[in-house]
C-alpha cells in the first residue's frame, strides 16, 4: 500500500510538472526571437539613428558673430578729437579707431547637400538588411537547438523503455534464482545496465537543460521556464530540388546588404565628388568710429576654391578608395555565392545519403533486431533462454535505436542548414 502511494504521488508530481510546462512551436520560439532578441533591436536602433543623421544632413553651418576694436590705435589719446600742427598749420583732427559688430554665414552647395543627406538616407537600409541576415542565423541555432530537444526526448523515451524491460527481467530473474534456474551474475549484470541507463538519462537531462536555457537566451527571458517542444518531426524533400542560384541571390539578406552596401558606396562617392564644387559665403560688419568720424560698413562675399591642388586631394583620394571597396565588395558577394552554391550541393548530396541510412534502419536493421529481442525475451519468459543473451538483445535494440535518433538528428541539422543558405525561416 505504502508503495502505490508512492507511485500514486510521483505520477501526481509528474502530471503537474508537464502541465505547467509551456508547449512551444518552433513558429512561436520565431516570433519571440523577432520581436525581442537584442540584437536584432540594436540594428533597428542603428537603422533609425541614420535616419534620424539624414534629417540634418541639408543643414548649413552655425552664422559667426564679432564684437570688438577695428583698426584702432595702442595710444588712446588718438582716439579723441585733437589738434594737430600739420605743415605749421594748427589743424583740428578726428578720432581714430572703431568699435565693429561683425556677422558672417558660410553658405554650402545645395547639390553637395542632397547628395549627403541621400547618402544617409540609405545607410538605415544596409543596417536593416543586416538586420534580416543576422535574424537568419540567430533562428537557425534556435532551429537546430529545438532539433536537439527534440530528439533527446525521443532518446530519453527509448531509456525509459529500457528500464522498465531491465525491471521486468530482474523480476523474472531473482524469481528464478529462488528456484534455482537462475544466474546471479546475470542479475548483477542488469543491474549494471540500469546504472549505465541513469547516467546515461543524467547526460541527456543536462544536454536538453543546455538546449532550454539557449533558447531562452535567444527569447530574450529568463533562462530557467521551462518548455516542451512539439514532438511533429518534418522531413523536407530538399535534395530534389534545383539549386536556383538567382533563387538565394535574390533572398539572402547578406547578399542584399552588400548590394544595399555597394549603393551606400556610391552614393558616398557621389557626395565625396560634390566636394569638387564651391561653397559661399557673406560677410558684414559695421564699424562704429571713435570721434568725429562717420560710421562704416563692410560688405563682402566669398567663395571657397576646392579645386586648388592642395585642397582637391583629400576628396579625389577618397572616390578613387570608393571604386576599389565597390570591387571589394562585389567580390565579398561573389565569394559567397560560391561558397553557398556548393554548400547547397554538398548538404542535398549528405540529405541523400542520410534519408538512405534511415531507410536501412527502418526497413532492415532494427525490425531484424526487433525480432531477435522479441524471441529472445519470449524464450527467456519460458525459462528456454538465457538471461544474458535477453539482455545481450536488449542492449543491441537499445543501442539501435539511439544510432537511428542520432541519424535522424543529422538529416534534420542537414535542413537547418539548407534553410539558412536559402534564408527560409
């Protein structure tokens, strides 16, 4: 009685533990990486931080205002009326010196301007496409750690088989003994197999615990709420497709960036040749004149000459570095186009062969050793057959089973990576 009660509150415990547990999808563990993961906020802040620059790219400088003495004598007695004795002549002359309020504004070329501000403008668009690649990457790890999760699941329900057969032949076993149709080593013998059957579920438990809190991380939540994931495992038909090159050329974030990037240059360029044409300017100041003098004015206008030799280097050096990082940039994207082509040649060549080892497994290899199990266990029930030839059995199916799992798991880490060369979510 003692020990049904036991039971009775372990599969109480057990019960509110799976309902309480929250059952995520792979569809939902997406939305949340979208929505929340920092990282993919940090390129939308940086996107609307250019957007924020471009709106004051057309802006002139700041007017510069003057106050102080012009032209005015070090000898302050010069700054009064006085007579003066000129070629014997007593003659009255007037003060000397100016107090001048100045006021100057630089005035910039409207076309060097825009072509600025259309520069920044398109900087947000790179950081956002860098935005996308990134997502991509972040949710084909959350992808293959929900794979992990779960396949160990699988695996830790193949342990769990295994334990309750090993209850059920030590039973039958120690029965035996009494009776003296037995082996006591047999026993010992899968006893030892039940310990290897904890460690081994002691592993796996910690290996999806790691799988959980990296998801969580990748949620952007508390790394300890725990989940369980949708036991629907998808096979794709991806090594019979065509690999369309202009197929990924026209979806991975990471080519359009460079595209978008290229532009950037351009546009950069473009304003850099701007700097070729001049700016101009206004001056005006008003003198104030000490004594008897009338008050003055001055008037100017100004331009600046970039085509000086001395002044025209800095922004002919800079679109000439602009053309070699267009090339540099254009062979970045090439370079990854031909990695990822063959990458997607490579992967549907490994799909292939996988999905033809699962085959073996599922048609050949494990209901042969299904059978043998079965058999052995049949005969061990009627007392015809030897412990440790059932447990022999036993193990074979058990390590079976896992090596399929372990299988299965690659051709599914085998998707992944094909949806993050062709950027399907």
């Amino acid at each position: 009685m003692l020990k049904n009660k036991r039971t009775g509150l372990v599969l109480f415990i057990l019960v509110s533990i799976s309902t309480q547990a929250q059952v995520l999808t792979y569809d939902s563990i997406k939305t949340a990486i979208i929505q929340s993961n920092p990282m993919l906020e940090m390129y939308a802040n940086q996107a609307k931080s250019y957007d924020a620059m471009a709106i004051g790219a057309r802006a002139w400088d700041a007017p510069e205002i003057g106050f102080g003495l012009f032209m005015t004598p070090y000898q302050t007695s010069y700054w009064k009326p006085q007579m003066q004795n000129v070629d014997g002549t007593n003659t009255m002359m007037p003060g000397m010196g100016n107090l001048m309020i100045e006021g100057k504004q630089m005035i910039p070329n409207p076309s060097r301007l825009r072509a600025n501000q259309t520069y920044m403008q398109a900087m947000s668009s790179v950081e956002l496409e860098t935005q996308r690649a990134e997502a991509n990457k972040l949710l084909a790890d959350a992808k293959m750690n929900y794979y992990d999760i779960q396949i160990i699941d699988k695996k830790l329900q193949v342990l769990t088989e295994a334990e309750k057969t090993l209850q059920v032949m030590i039973t039958m076993g120690e029965k035996n003994i009494a009776y003296n149709q037995g082996s006591l080593a047999s026993i010992y013998k899968a006893k030892s197999q039940q310990a290897l059957l904890k460690k081994d579920r002691s592993m796996w438990d910690n290996e999806r615990n790691q799988k959980v809190y990296m998801i969580n991380t990748l949620m952007n939540r508390d790394k300890y709420i725990a989940f369980i994931v949708d036991t629907t495992i998808k096979i794709q038909q991806y090594e019979k497709q065509i690999v369309d090159t202009s197929n990924f050329i026209s979806k991975r974030s990471d080519l359009l960036a460079i595209d978008k990037n290229i532009r950037v240059t351009q546009l950069k360029q473009r304003a850099e040749s701007f700097k070729a044409k001049p700016d101009f300017g206004i001056q005006y100041g008003h003198m104030f004149t000490f004594g008897d003098n009338p008050n003055m004015f001055t008037l100017m206008g100004m331009v600046t000459v970039p085509i000086a030799p001395w002044s025209s280097k800095m922004y002919k050096s800079n679109v000439m570095a602009a053309n070699y990082q267009i090339k540099a940039m254009q062979n970045e994207k090439a370079a990854i186009i031909n990695e990822s082509t063959g990458r997607l040649y490579g992967i549907q060549n490994q799909i292939k062969s996988t999905k033809y080892q699962l085959e073996l497994y599922e048609t050949i290899l494990m209901p042969a050793i299904k059978k043998t199990y079965d058999v052995s266990m049949i005969a061990y029930a009627q007392n015809t057959g030897e412990l440790f030839e059932t447990l022999d059995a036993r193990m074979n199916l058990q390590m079976t089973q896992l090596q399929y799992y372990d299988i299965l798991l690659e051709l599914l880490t085998l998707q992944a990576e094909y949806e993050k060369q062709l950027q399907i979510y």
